[in-house]
C-alpha cells in the first residue's frame, strides 16, 4: 500500500492512494482508493485514461485525481 496523496479540488482536500505497483508506460490499468472508495481508471485504445466507476456526481474530482496521477507517473 502506498503513502497518502492529497489532492485540492472545490476548496476541500482529498486523501487518496494508489492501489497498483509498477505503474510504467506500458500499465494498462491503474487501481487508487479515494475516501475509502477503489476505483479504476484505463487506458483506452486512443491513449486516454478513463474512470470505469465514475458516476456523474463525483467525476471531476476523480478526473483530477487521475491527471494527478498521470503527472505522477509520466504516463
């Protein structure tokens, strides 16, 4: 398990973690946790992380999340 990770976004923090090891150029699935919540985000056929649990209600704040992370990880 990884350290925590915070995240600003609407004026409120987040704490989230990312769930897989050995994230590189060639991963094809990344698993984080947000607020005790696993999500997964994949990476399409044009090159474009997309959340697979996202609802309508929380999917910028997972966006974020998951720009975080590609900035992170140079992916």
């Amino acid at each position: 398990m990884s350290l925590p990770l915070r995240i600003t976004f609407g004026n409120r923090d987040y704490t989230y973690r990312i769930l897989t090891r050995m994230i590189n150029k060639e991963t094809t699935s990344i698993k984080f946790s947000l607020e005790d919540e696993e999500f997964t985000m994949e990476k399409g056929g044009n090159g474009i992380w997309q959340i697979r649990e996202a609802s309508l209600g929380d999917y910028q704040l997972l966006e974020a999340v998951a720009k975080a992370i590609c900035k992170r990880y140079a992916i």
